[in-house]
C-alpha cells in the first residue's frame, strides 16, 4: 500500500467521522415531556390570580417549575415568560410542539393561554452530542487502529517486497556482489536466505563462465602463437627455394607459397594481438624512441620499396618501439593490400590542444581513399571499408593500432589526400 493511498483512505474515514456525528448531533426528534399534573396546578393557579397577571407586560420571572413556560393574553400579548429561548406565541409554541392550555379565571371564562415548553429538544441534543462523541471516539479508534495495522504491514510486508524487488532489479543489472539486507523476522524471510543463495551462485556461475572465456581466449591465443613458427619456417624454406629455382614458373610458384604464408603470418598476428588485448595482455612499455628509430621502422616495414626518399624531424618521442614498429607495418601492409601505389612520407612537428608537442608522421598511398563516412568506421573492431571488398583481411589491425597508439600518449587518424589515403600517427615529444 503506497503512503498516498493511505492518506487517500484516512481523509474518506475522517470524512465518514466527520458526516456521522454531524448526522447524529443535528437528528432531531419531536416529543413533547409530559408534566400534566403540575401544568394543571400552575394553569389554575394563574387563572385565580389573573387580574394580578395581566397588569404584567413582558416580564421575566423566577421560575419554580420543573418546566419552562410563558403566558399570553386573548390578544396574543406576552404577559410572563420564564426563559428567553422559548415560544411566546401560539403559532411558534405549535411548530416547537410546545403544550398549549386555556387559562379561565374565577368564571370559568378563558382569558389567556399557557404555553408550557417543549425541552426534549435540548434533552435530546445533549444526548446525541454525548452520542456523536462517543461514536467519533470510536471511530478515531479504528482509525488510529488501522494506522497501525498499516504501518506493520508496510514495516512487515510491503518495506521487505520493496526491497527483494530492488535486489531482483540489481541482479537483473548484473550487479551480483551486493547481498539481501533484511530482517529475517519478516514474512519474506523463508525466502531471504533463498534469495541471497541464488545471487551466491548467480555470482559463482558467472566467475566461472568468465573463467571459461578467458581459458578460450587464452588457448586461442597460444594457438595463434604456435602456428607463427612454422609459418616462419615455411616462409625461410620458401626463400631458399627461389634462389634454387630452375625457372620463372618454379620462381612464382615459390613467390605464390611466400605470399600466402605473409597473409597466414598476417591473419594470425592480428587475431593474436586481438585476443591478448581482450585479456588485457597486451603490453606497452614506454620508452624514448629517436626518429632514427622510426625511420628505420619505416625502411624495413616498405619491404616493396613504394615510398621515395623521406625524412624524419629530428626528434625523441614517448613510444614503445615494439608497438611502433607493429603499428606501422600495419599501414604499409594495408596500403600494398589496398592501394599497392608509390607512396609518400612526411614529418612535421606540431603543438597539441594542451601546449604538448607531438612529432606527425604522415603515410600516404594514391589509391583512391576511403569515403569520407568509413574514415572512423574502420578503426572499429572486425570493420572494414567498402573498397575492402574481395580482399582478405580480418578488420582487426587499425583497430589494434589505435589500441597501442593511445596507449603510448598518441593519436593514429585517417583522411583522403592527394587522391589516396593518409595515416597520420602524432607520438608525443619528451
């Protein structure tokens, strides 16, 4: 029961209250009281001495009857009058059920009337103002009784049900290490112990699923590994075979086995770094690299030899040098799989939104570029570009590749340029 509904019931019960004793003070009941005996004596008594009575106008007099009363003339002129709340004619003495006697004086003549009060009025109000308290104190009673009774249930029952729905909402959200606070007292509490069991092994369940996951992770990981040797092998095997070949047929079939032993060496090394950086294995360790080093990078990873002469800013950057060296054989194997073109390489020195200094390297291909609206599509994992249809390739590098640059304090974008595709990597100077 929600507290406005409670407050909704209480304002109905007082209301209830409020109409009935209201009901019960204002009934009104028409019954005249009967003193016939002392009515007579005192319209008799009147009548002996009315000569005296009718000198009289309007006056007030001590009254020693059990009973209010006024007395009137033939002419309806008020004579006597015991009380100022009480009927001094005959029509008003009529609508208050008043008792209306003839007055006859010595001769038996009537010369006025008696009009003796009706009071079980009053009598009457006093009772039901009597009975309109003892009902409203009855009420109010009940009323404060089913306030209490309310707030045990909301205490025992609907408090307890709130919060085995909050916990059932928290374990919907996956949120499995916060246990069931409650009394066991209340009338949830059979199901209290069983509640916080099931969240016990809700949790247990999903460490050992997690568990299970990463033993996958990791077993594809080091078969992704193991496959890298005799991949190497076949391809050292593959070179000697060239040198000894007897003919150009020979020399391509050979070329053909290296070529498809780069792209298994590729494919692997990408679903490698992938799994090992789901498990948060893989490693940066920042170091000074000088563009010396990047340079050199640069050489050995344009194996085809596509780009001219460049130079390298002389600087000193915060970088990992294995993680360079992999993010940028990345560039130059995605520009020979999708553009294969001469290619161009820039460096320049530039300041960052914070004051810091960055050395940008820029690598461009003329291979056409990407649309404009995959150029961050396809640092997304598993994402390709539209123009990578046909060709094999996992969409894992660039992810990886932003992965480490970010990583090392730098930045890797794309734009289209110069009718190709530009990758700008910003290191960080020191």
């Amino acid at each position: 029961m929600k507290l406005r509904t409670y407050l909704i019931y209480a304002v109905i019960f007082l209301a209830v209250i409020v109409a009935v004793a209201f009901h019960i003070a204002n009934f009104e009941v028409r019954e005249v009281t009967a003193y016939p005996t002392e009515i007579n004596r005192l319209s008799i008594a009147i009548g002996k001495n009315w000569e005296e009575t009718k000198q009289l106008s309007s006056a007030k007099i001590e009254n020693d009857q059990p009973f209010e009363y006024s007395v009137i003339d033939n002419e309806g002129n008020l004579l006597i009058y015991t009380n100022d709340r009480i009927s001094t004619s005959v029509s008003s003495a009529t609508t208050n059920y008043d008792v209306i006697r003839d007055i006859t004086n010595e001769n038996g003549d009537v010369v006025g009337k008696l009009l003796v009060h009706n009071d079980y009025k009053e009598k009457q109000t006093a009772r039901n103002h009597k009975t309109a308290t003892i009902v409203a104190e009855i009420l109010f009673a009940m009323l404060v009784v089913s306030s209490l009774y309310f707030l045990y249930l909301k205490k025992r029952v609907v408090d307890p049900f709130n919060k085995m729905q909050d916990f059932a909402a928290e374990v919907a959200a996956g949120n499995l290490d916060a246990p069931l606070k409650m009394d066991r007292g209340n009338v949830f509490g059979a199901f209290t112990g069983a509640f916080d069991i099931m969240r016990d092994e809700l949790r247990a369940s999903k460490l050992r699923e997690a568990e299970a996951v990463n033993a996958r992770k990791e077993l594809v990981a080091q078969l992704s590994h193991d496959i890298k040797t005799p991949v190497t092998s076949i391809k050292a095997m593959a070179d000697v075979m060239e040198l000894s070949a007897k003919n150009e047929e020979e020399k391509n079939t050979i070329r053909n086995i290296n070529a498809k032993a780069d792209q298994i060496d590729s494919l692997v090394s990408n679903l490698f770094h992938a799994t090992l950086e789901e498990l948060e294995h893989l490693e940066v360790k920042l170091g000074e690299v000088t563009s010396i080093d990047i340079a050199h990078f640069i050489s050995e990873a344009d194996y085809k030899k596509k780009c001219g002469a460049f130079t390298i800013e002389d600087a000193v950057v915060q970088a990992d040098p294995l993680r360079l060296n992999q993010v940028i054989n990345n560039i130059f194997s995605n520009s020979y799989k999708y553009a294969d073109t001469k290619m161009t390489v820039r460096s320049s020195v530039e300041k960052g939104i914070d004051n810091a200094r960055f050395l940008l390297i820029e690598i461009a291909d003329q291979g056409g570029g990407v649309p404009e609206e995959e150029l961050e599509m396809i640092f997304g994992k598993f994402k390709r570009g539209s123009n990578a249809s046909g060709k094999d390739g996992t969409g894992l590098g660039l992810y990886i590749s932003r992965y480490l640059m970010e990583k090392m304090g730098g930045e890797i974008t794309c734009s289209n340029k110069d009718g190709g595709l530009c990758v700008a990597l910003r290191l960080r100077l020191l």
